[in-house]
C-alpha cells in the first residue's frame, strides 16, 4: 500500500527528531538530577522567623540519625566505646573534689557550706559553659568539613548546627545525670525543682543556634574565625560565674558580669538542681525573648550567605 507524500514527510520529520533529541528549554525539561546540580543560589532559602522551628521539624528525624552518628563517630575505634562519655564526667568531678575540696579547701562565697558543696556547684557551672563552649568552637569548621554536602547533592545544611547540638547536649545530659548522683551523695536528697532544667536550658540552646549559625556562614570565608573561638570561649570561662559567685566582685563591676549571657543561665541551673529554689520566670521569659531574636538573626545570616559556599569552596 502506498502512502501519500504528505505521509512520508511526517514520518521524516518525526525519525529525524528522534535521532536529534528534542530541544526544549532548561526549565521544561530539568529533571531532579538537573536541580541538585543547579548553583545553591539559584534556590530559595526561608529566612522568617518560623523557619527556624519548621527546619527543624521537617527535618527532625535526619536530625536524630546524624546526631547519633555523630555521638558514636566520637568513640568508635575505642575499646571503652560510649562508656567514656559517663567516666569523663566522673572522673573530672573527682579531680575537682581533691583539687578544689582538699587542697584548697574552697567554699562557694562566704556562706559556711562543705567541700563538696563547692565541687557540685563548680561542676554545675562547667557544665553550662561546655555546652557553649563545644558548640562554638566546632561550629566555624561545620561547612567546611562538610564540603559534599554543600556541592553535591542538596541538602538542608542549616541542620548541621542542630545535629552539633544535639551531641553536645547529650554529652551535657550524661555529666548532669553524674552530677545527680553527687548530689544525692552528699545532700542525701533530690531536689523537685530539677523539674525545671529543660525550662531553663530552652532559651539557652536558642542563643547556642543563633550562635552556631552565625560562626558557621562566616567561617566558610573567614578560616581563621575557628581559632579566635577557642580563646573567646576560655575568656568567657573564667568572665562568667563558675569559680566564684557574683557577689565576690565589687558592686561596681557586677553589672558587667551580668551582662554575661552565661551569668544568668548559670546560676538558674545550679538553683533548681542544687539549691532546690524555683527558677526566675521573668528572666527567663526575657532570656527566652533574647535567645530567640539571636537564633533568629544567626539563622537569617546562615541563609543570606550560603549562596556563596558553593563558589568558596
């Protein structure tokens, strides 16, 4: 049977855009291979204040994976394993007992109280400050040691700081379960108001992510920010009240402690876990006001400036 020219003509067409391959343009044809190769600046990144908590929510459960990846990466080759985190703790509160409660036989303030007291109410503050101090000093290094998953594949890189502080907080939680215990050897009792830790513990960790948001963006273009941390954190150590009590200073210069973001957190964690008096809730509805425009103005940095990785790095 014969076909008609104009038959043949079609046909022709159609043959000769089969072996040419369809022409279209980029944004009909991209396919999601196409977009995650696609510069990070040709995407759209959230920077209202609800997309600080809904980040994490949508991403909650890749959170908790790399966290506990996170956690055991720490220890794995060793022959201790995860056991190390609870005899770190221990044993850095046995070093203080013998330092701090025998040697120098110190007392917190001028109130009349043990040795012991003193090592508890040490440990508490050092606790606090470790949990800044680990998430501050690796957060410059975030982006940086995460190069893959800047360039290739696209991936929610503002997670990264809360799966840093979500193993610091681990860390965090075991010493005060150790701290727990030595108090209930020495007071012979536990307070209720330990009720109250995570209340006074959320505002902080709000100012911690404002913080690591922050010192992750600019430490992909400032490198040397990663060694001006590690002095910061060590001077707001011994600027914050973990050796002596505020009312040690003058009272012309207490006020500059408690302008200390730590001075306050500080001494609301030692009273509902070792006094046993209530937290301040007017500060800490300030705080709270305070950590969250933080984390706020961090996070807007992180999303303002993460355009660039790609090409820095």
């Amino acid at each position: 049977m014969k076909r008609s020219k104009k038959e043949a003509s079609s046909e022709s067409r159609y043959n000769t855009k089969l072996q040419c391959g369809w022409r279209r343009p980029l944004q009909q044809v991209a396919s999601p291979l196409d977009l995650n190769r696609m510069s990070p600046g040709a995407r759209k990144h959230p920077i209202n204040l609800s997309a600080v908590f809904q980040s994490f929510w949508d991403h909650r459960p890749l959170i908790l994976q790399m966290t506990r990846r996170e956690i055991v990466g720490r220890y794995r080759g060793s022959i201790m394993g995860l056991l190390w985190s609870l005899i770190n703790p221990i044993l850095m509160l046995g070093v203080y007992s013998l330092v701090f409660g025998k040697i120098f036989q110190a007392r917190w303030g001028t109130a009349p109280g043990s040795a012991g007291e003193f090592t508890l109410v040490l440990f508490a503050g050092m606790i606090v400050h470790g949990l800044l101090a680990e998430c501050v000093n690796r957060a410059p290094g975030l982006i940086v040691g995460n190069v893959n998953y800047v360039k290739k594949v696209v991936f929610p890189l503002e997670i990264l700081p809360w799966v840093q502080l979500g193993a610091a907080l681990f860390h965090a939680t075991i010493s005060s379960l150790a701290l727990l215990v030595f108090v209930i050897l020495i007071q012979h009792s536990v307070n209720w108001t330990l009720v109250f830790v995570p209340v006074v513990l959320l505002p902080y960790l709000m100012f911690i992510m404002g913080c690591s948001w922050f010192l992750a963006a600019t430490g992909v273009y400032l490198r040397d920010l990663g060694q001006i941390t590690g002095f910061i954190t060590t001077v707001l150590l011994f600027l914050s009240p973990v050796f002596y009590p505020v009312s040690a200073l003058p009272e012309n210069y207490r006020f500059l402690m408690l302008l200390n973001p730590l001075t306050f957190i500080i001494e609301q964690f030692r009273n509902v876990l070792i006094w046993g008096n209530a937290p301040d809730w007017t500060g800490l509805g300030l705080y709270l006001a305070f950590g969250v425009s933080v984390a706020w103005a961090g996070f807007f940095w992180f999303q303002k400036t993460r355009r660039g990785f790609a090409d820095v790095l």
